[in-house]
C-alpha cells in the first residue's frame, strides 16, 4: 500500500526535474543565437557608408559609393573602383576617425606630356611652371637645348611640352688630379720608416665635351677643352735611411756607426759576421789561416786594412775588422768572402 503511494510522487520530481533541464536548455540555445546574431550585426556595423566623388580637370564629376572597413581613404578609394593616383588630392568629410562613413573627393592631378626627342613621356603633377615640372620629374637640360614654352611659362591642363634635343650642346666634367709625391732621404729616421713632412692636396681638372645628340640619342662626344682650374699640392715625404738591425747581431753599435759611414746594410754585415764566426773575435780557421771576427788571413788583412784607414790594426781587433769589413764590402772586395 505504501508504495502504491509513493510511487506517483516519485515520478512527479522527475518529471520536475526534466521540465527544469530542458528550459536550461532553450534558455542557453536561445541566448547563444541571440549572440550570434549580435555579432552579425557588429560587423555589419562596422561597414561604413563612403561616396567618393572624383573632380577631373575640367570640372566633370564620376561618383563611386560602396560600404568599407578600412582606415584609409586612398584605400577606401581604390577598392570602391576610383583608382586614385599618388599625385592626386584627396580629402574626406566628415573626419574619418568619427567612424560614420562619408564623402571623398578625389581632385585628379593635372596631367601633362613631354616630348622628349623620340620619347613620350606623361606626368601628373601640381607644379605651376614647366621649369618646376622638369625640376620635379628630373628632366636635365643642356646649355644649347631648347623647349617650346619658357621655363617660367604657367602650366596649363593637358600641355603638350616639347624639349628640342640640340646637336651640338656643351657639358663640363669635373675630374681630380692626384698630388705628386716628393720623396726625401732622412738619416736621422730609422730605415724602412716614413713620415709625411707636408700632406699632399689633390687638384682639380675641367674637362669640357662637345655633345652630338640625333632625336636626343647622343652619338658622340669630342673633348673640346682640358684645363687645370685647381692646382694640386706637392706632399713630401719623408724617407728614413738610417741603417737599422733586424737580425742576427753583435757588436751592434759598432756595426751600425761602420755602416752608416760606408752606405751599406748594416744586416749584410751581421750576417757575413755570423757566417765566418759567429761573433767571436778570437775565431780562427783553417789552421790559424784565416783570423778574427771575419776572418781575414793576414796578408790580406794588411793591404785592405791600410786603405781602409787602419793601418797597423791589429787582425785581432774587433773593432777594427768590423769598419775595415764595411769599407771592404762597399769598395769591390764583397768577392773575397
């Protein structure tokens, strides 16, 4: 009897329960689409309303209209189907940051064409002369070229401009002269030293062309003047000749003073010193033949010596072997050794 009874209340809570999970659920449902459409509507918000207006030269009006997102008004020009130049003005009410939309105008630059000698060439530009247009447009002009209209002359709309490439025009050249260099001995600077005493300038030389242009294609070109207009300056350079030591040595003031005297490489010398005995002034060979520092047999020994200024010199003597060797080596008798 009891669970006859409670069997229907049992059923009634899930009953309740159910009707509870589904209304969670359209509820969710219903919000997820009502977000959704949101969003649609956000981003369809965020397609502003642009009518661009382009103004040709002679007053004539060509509209554009279309929805954009972008940011920038020559953007928005070109993909509304303007095609705006970079030359033209362009302008956009209300300001653009206020996010509504608006209306561009596009102001079409002037164009304008130049014939110059075979080649055509149109521009868009704002300047108000033919010179300001060359100026602009980098178009060069020769002393002897002419044009049709003055270089001051008022722009005018859709001008035709025509530059007369002349056969003959004249161009100078600037070219730079190196400055010759004046060595100078110095035996007070050790050797294999320099230094500059006085720097040198370059100059400065004019050369002045004869140009031969056809329908403003050049076909030669004569050097008709070749001047200096300025002069350059000498640099002398100092060049130091005092011997110096680099290797093997001994007795090395001494071989740089005897060197010094007699002209002569003072590392010629050290070297035949260490060759005949290795820096030893007692040395000798060849059973006491050949004696001292270079190794000189007396005979020989006697008769350079004296012409060497030291007569009487005692083979033995370092000193005396190292100057006699020096003056020796630089008066023909290098083939002794």
């Amino acid at each position: 009897m009891v669970n006859q009874l409670l069997y229907p209340i049992t059923c009634m809570k899930f009953i309740k329960i159910f009707l509870v999970l589904l209304l969670i659920g359209l509820s969710a449902h219903l919000l997820s689409h009502i977000f959704s459409q949101n969003q649609k509507v956000e981003a369809a918000d965020n397609l502003k309303p642009y009518l661009v207006e382009v103004v040709a030269q002679d007053g004539s009006k060509t509209e554009y209209s279309g929805r954009s997102v972008r940011s920038d008004i020559f953007t928005i020009a070109t993909d509304l189907g303007a095609t705006p130049y970079p030359e033209d003005k362009i302008s956009v009410f209300p300001d653009i940051d206020m996010g509504i939309g608006g209306k561009i105008t596009v102001l079409r630059a002037p164009t304008y064409t130049v014939y110059d000698g075979k080649n055509k060439l149109v521009f868009r530009s704002w300047q108000k002369t033919v010179g300001a247009l060359f100026t602009e447009k980098n178009i060069e002009l020769a002393n002897e070229d002419k044009v049709n209209f003055p270089l001051n002359f008022a722009l005018e709309p859709n001008q035709e401009i025509k530059i007369t490439r002349v056969a003959i025009a004249t161009l100078e050249k600037k070219q730079a002269i190196d400055f010759p260099i004046t060595k100078k001995n110095d035996n007070t600077l050790d050797k294999g030293k320099t230094r500059v005493e006085m720097a040198g300038v370059a100059g400065e030389r004019t050369l002045t062309y004869q140009i031969r242009r056809e329908d403003g294609i050049e076909v030669s070109r004569t050097l008709v003047k070749n001047e200096i207009t300025v002069q350059p300056v000498v640099e002398i350079l100092i060049i130091g000749t005092k011997p110096v030591i680099t290797g093997w040595c001994k007795f090395n003031d001494m071989v740089l003073d005897a060197s010094t005297k007699n002209g002569l490489d003072p590392d010629k010398l050290c070297a035949l010193m260490h060759v005949e005995s290795n820096g030893h002034p007692d040395s000798s060979g060849q059973g006491g033949a050949h004696q001292g520092l270079f190794q000189y047999d007396p005979g020989f020994w006697s008769d350079v010596s004296a012409k060497a200024g030291y007569s009487g010199a005692d083979i033995w003597d370092a000193k005396a072997q190292i100057y006699v060797t020096a003056w020796a080596l630089m008066h023909g008798y290098a083939g002794r050794w």
